[in-house]
C-alpha cells in the first residue's frame, strides 16, 4: 500500500500559470487548474466544507465522483458515502438539479452553467467499527480525521474528480488556523493570512488527480522532524494526543532504519523527498481501529496505538514503515497499467501483487539481517512464522488469479496472504537467481533492473511481466512463477532452504510471548459468561506454566483493569506487549477461589519447529547463504 513524487518548483509556477481556456476533445472546455478550496476554520458538527470550481463546460451534463477504491487498499471505500448536503450553482448562485446515481457519484444538469459545487465531509475516523476495516469501510490509515487539534488529510476523502478530467491540474487551497502545523507531501506553492491574522490559507498544486490522491496532508497539533537519508529528505510528522510520543522521540529509530534502508537500495533514488504522517489513536470513542500503514509514492499514513511503550512503538513503526519506504521500488518505479492509469469507481487489478506487497514485504524482512538490524536466527525466525501463517490461508490458491479479483471472493479473504506467501515467493526467487548466478544477482539487482527499464512514468504490460522477467533473468525463474505463482503448486520450502545449508527442526525451547505459543493463542472466551480464561496451550508457555497457572483459570485483572469481553482486545493488546523485566499483576479465578500473581516477567519458551542453519552445511551452501543473507 505505497509511494513517491516529481519535484514541483517549476511545474507548480507552470500549472499556476495556466489560466487560458482548453478543449478537452470536442465536448468541453475548462480553465486550468481545477480550484479547491478546504476550510478548517469553519468546521460545523465535526464536517468540513469544501468547494470546487471547475472553470466552464460546454457539455450539458457532467459527472463528479468520489472514489469507490483509493490504490493500495484493495477493498471498497466508498468515500461518498461520508459526503453530506452536495449542492451545484450556477453562475448567478442559483442551485442546478443534481442527481445522486450511487455512493459516490453526482450527475449535475446544465453543467454549461455550472459556476461551483459544495458539500460537508464528515471524517471516517468516527464511524469506525472495530478493527477499522469492514464492509465498504475505509481502513484507518487512509481515512480522514476531523478533530479541533488534528485533520488527517487524506484528500480522497474531500476532494474528488470529473469524469473527464482525471488528468487536469488540481489547485487546493487549505484554510486552517495560524497556530496550527502544517505537514504536507503535495507540492505548496504559496499562502496567505487574513486580515485579522487568525487565518491562512496554503495554496497547493497537483498535476492530476492522481497527485491529490497520493499526497496526504496532516494539519493541527503536530510535532513535525526533518533529517537527510543520503539524497531523501525524510519529514516525520507525529500527532499524539496525550503527547505521549513525539516526532523527536522517534526520529532516532526511523533515521537508523531509513539509512539501514538507503544502504541497502544502493543507488534507487525515485524521491527527493519521503513524508511519514504517524496517527497515535489514544483508543477512546471516535478515534481509529485499523492500525497499520498506507503507502503512498512518496509518503506514508501509518496509525498506532499511543499507549505503546516507546520500545514497542519503535518496533511497530520499523515494521511497517520499512514495507512502505521499499515501496519507491515497487510500485512506484515498477508498475503495471492497472496501476498507472487507476480507474477510482470502476478499477482493475494487476495479477502481480506477489511483487508490489509481497516483495516489497520480503525486502522489509531481509535488510534487516542484511544490515545487520536483527541477528540471522531472528531473521529465520520470522520467515518461519510467515510460513506458518501462510498455510492458515489457501495455499493452492493462484496467486495471480487472486491479485487480479482481490476486492472480491473468495479472494479477498486470501489478501493478507500477499504479506506471507508473497514474501516466501519473493525469497525463493532470490535464493534461486543467488543459486544460478554464484551469488551475483538476487531479487533486489532484478527489480533495479525493472525500474530502469520502467520507471515512474513507464507502465508495464501486465500479462507480459513473467515472460519479461524470464528472459531477464534464467528459465528456472519462469518455471518457478509458472508452477507456484501462475500456478496452483504449493511451494516446497524445504527444497529452498536445502540449497542455502538450512533445516527445520523441533525445539522445546522456542521464545514466544505471554499470550501466544508461536502463533497459537493459550487464551479463549466464553460469551454466555463473558469470562477470557486459559486454554490447555497455557501448560507448554513456561511463563504461566512455571507460575502454575492451570487451563481453565480466569483471568479476572491485569495490572489493575478488570478484563471483560468488551475490553479483552485492548487489554490483552497490552500483555502482547509486555517486555522482559516488567513488573505485573494478574487476578485469577480458579474453581471459584481467587488467585493473585505478582511477578517480573522473563523470557516465555514454548515448543515448536525452527528453522536453522544446518551442522552439516557444506561450503557451497554456506556461501550461498552468505551471498543471501548479505547480498
């Protein structure tokens, strides 16, 4: 879900510039740019008026639309629907008859005559259910956010486009109060105060709409660092409603790994500059469930929880912004039609998310060892785990029959597997191109060699991508994608891991964590009592086990909070967290008799399978490994 820019300086004055009428074909006729205008300063119950000016048609009916789907979500959005009291005028301020056709769509009449439109946005954030994704619902990080102290920007949500005029310039102007930060990845190019200096106004240029879209904005109550990743620069903007964290406190976390990053990309440089929008949801009523990250081409919106320690923040955040900040490979520089020419409200679906999610995902996952972030056990440890998630999904599924029909099902229960089997078969193309070339090119030297031959503004032909990628690379790589990827053929990872002098193996003394045994939950509910109690998983987790906690037993507190159906997901999100050395107390319940335990927690083993390097390996597979893990 991913990004990047073209720098604007002296396209902005030219798009600024371009007040002359233009024909679009011979139906209409518009002056440039499309005017829009967000005003901050006029919130009425937490909606948000917007106006557009479209210069003149000469047609007698047009079509504006919200989009339906925005790039990088993959499901139903509906932005429309949180659109209120849509009205067109003409030029003497008299309303014209509009038609609503569906969630997101208006038919204005006499559009010959059409001066403006206005409406009122309401934020996404508010209507969230839990989790923050569900039926036609926009996943948290590229929703909207109307708050007194903070607007998440995500300008899909307030600004949409006329049917033909996708490709037209885009002006948008913002009003927002003076006190407030501003932090922005579209192009500013100007700004104004009112007259009684409460107010200004931030002029921005897009170059289409695509620009609009993929240029989010953050205004309000921000803590806003700015730091250099070789030729990058790097804008961390932080909202924390409780202050809890700060841009500041997370700079040094973000620089290590987006100069870890830098180094491992060598010489991709798709951006001069990368902008990280971090959301920090404080769990109270209104504020946003779906945590994660959309990517943006050259920005991300990532949401998480305020109450992460600073430590589990920091991890949180590598995760998921790594995936993002490697997605200036792909799709920014690697991208299908599909992508380059979105269709918002009717769109199409490249087959080869195995190499826009999953690759960027296993890129995430392998700078990590590569620079030396994470130790090589760590590093098998979560490609263990990514297998073992993968097969909880249709391991015979086509993966590209999948990526092409992913908004719907059966497939769109099979997406998240583009983030495990995705980056498994991004790993095993590496590993074999290592095998075929002495360990002189890998995945990563194949995709420079795409953006090379695409780049940002050069789409590719999506069916003839494997056939491309085939003749770049050996015939083994074709067979591979053909049977696995194409293909229904589970992968058989032992035979990869062989090459490369590694095994799978039982192990009694695996690390894992205080709710889970590797990915198996030791806790369950019962909705008739609305009690969580211990499952029998609990006796093979040696923390509880070696407290004597038994299956059966319910956990009546944690650390002072009653624990309830209601909150469980909230509450045990914090024992998910715990760290080693942290002091506890759990109330228990067993057979009606109360049990307390009061401790400081240590590594929690569990048993299980691991994968490792082999005793044995010869010197071919260790320096094919080598060649693997440290490129």
């Amino acid at each position: 879900m991913k990004t990047r820019i073209l720098s604007a300086l002296f396209a902005g004055m030219l798009f600024v510039g371009c007040t002359s009428t233009q024909t679009i074909g011979n139906d209409l006729a518009i002056a440039l740019p499309i005017e829009t205008s967000i005003d901050l300063t006029k919130v009425e119950n937490d909606k948000v008026p917007v106006t557009i000016n479209p210069g003149r048609f000469n047609i007698d009916n047009v079509t504006y639309r919200l989009p339906k789907v925005v790039q990088g979500t993959y499901s139903i959005s509906n932005f429309g629907k949180y659109i209120d009291d849509f009205k067109a005028y003409d030029y003497k301020g008299n309303e014209l008859s509009v038609v609503k056709t569906d969630d997101n769509t208006w038919t204005i009449a006499n559009a010959k005559q059409l001066d403006k439109i206005t409406y009122w946005v309401n934020d996404t954030f508010d209507m969230e259910t839990e989790g923050g994704i569900g039926k036609e619902q926009p996943f948290s990080p590229s929703g909207t956010n109307i708050e007194p102290d903070n607007y998440v920007l995500n300008l899909h949500g307030f600004i949409g486009y006329f049917d033909s005029l996708k490709n037209n310039q885009y002006k948008v102007d913002v009003t927002a109060p003076a006190d407030f930060v501003r932090s922005s990845a579209l192009q500013e190019i100007g700004s104004s105060t009112s007259a009684d200096g409460k107010a200004i106004t931030t002029n921005y240029i897009a170059s289409r709409y695509f620009d609009v879209t993929d240029n989010p904005m953050m205004y309000g109550n921000l803590s806003v660092e700015e730091f250099k990743v070789g030729n990058i620069k790097i804008v961390l903007s932080v909202y924390s409603p409780n202050k809890v964290h700060s841009a500041t406190s997370l700079k040094p976390a973000m620089l290590k790994m987006m100069e870890a990053q830098k180094t491992f990309l060598g010489d991709i440089d798709s951006t001069p500059r990368y902008d990280i929008f971090l959301y920090l949801s404080d769990g109270s009523e209104g504020s946003p469930k779906g945590f994660g990250a959309l990517e943006h081409h050259k920005s991300t919106v990532v949401v998480m929880p305020e109450d992460y320690p600073a430590e589990n923040l920091d991890e949180g955040m590598i995760d998921v912004v790594s995936h993002e900040f490697f997605h200036i490979v792909t799709p920014l520089s690697v991208h299908s039609e599909d992508v380059h020419y979105f269709d918002y409200n009717n769109p199409t679906f490249s087959k080869h998310l195995w190499m826009y999610e999953g690759v960027t995902e296993y890129f995430a996952t392998l700078f990590q060892v590569d620079q030396g972030l994470v130790t090589e056990d760590k590093f098998y440890a979560n490609i263990y785990d990514k297998i073992q998630r993968s097969l909880d999904l249709d391991d015979t599924m086509s993966f590209t029959v999948m990526s092409e029909n992913v908004i719907d099902k059966p497939y769109s229960d099979q997406y998240l597997n583009v983030y495990q089997k995705g980056a498994l078969i991004g790993m095993c193309i590496d590993i074999l191109m290592r095998e075929e070339s002495n360990g002189q090119r890998g995945i990563l030297s194949l995709m420079k060699e795409l953006s090379n031959k695409y780049g940002v503004n050069k789409p590719f032909e999506d069916d003839k991508l494997i056939e491309e990628i085939t003749a770049m690379t050996y015939p083994s790589i074709g067979t591979f994608l053909n049977t696995h990827v194409v293909g229904t053929t589970p992968i058989n990872y032992t035979e990869f891991f062989d090459k490369v002098g590694l095994e799978i193996v039982e192990d009694d003394k695996v690390e894992t964590n205080f709710i889970l045994n590797g990915s198996t939950l030791i806790i369950s509910g019962n909705p008739q009592y609305g009690t969580i109690f211990f499952t029998d998983a609990v006796q093979e987790n040696s923390f509880w086990n070696d407290l004597g906690v038994k299956a059966g037993d319910i956990i009546k507190t944690i650390d002072g909070t009653d624990l309830t159906m209601q909150n469980a997901n909230n509450v045990l999100q914090q024992v998910f967290m715990w760290t080693v050395g942290q002091d506890v107390n759990v109330k228990l319940n067993r057979g009606g008799e109360d049990i307390e335990i009061k401790t400081t927690t240590v590594q929690s083993y569990t048993k299980g399978e691991v994968l490792k390097a082999k005793a044995d390996a010869t010197k071919q597979q260790v320096d094919l490994r080598e060649a693997w893990l440290k490129g």
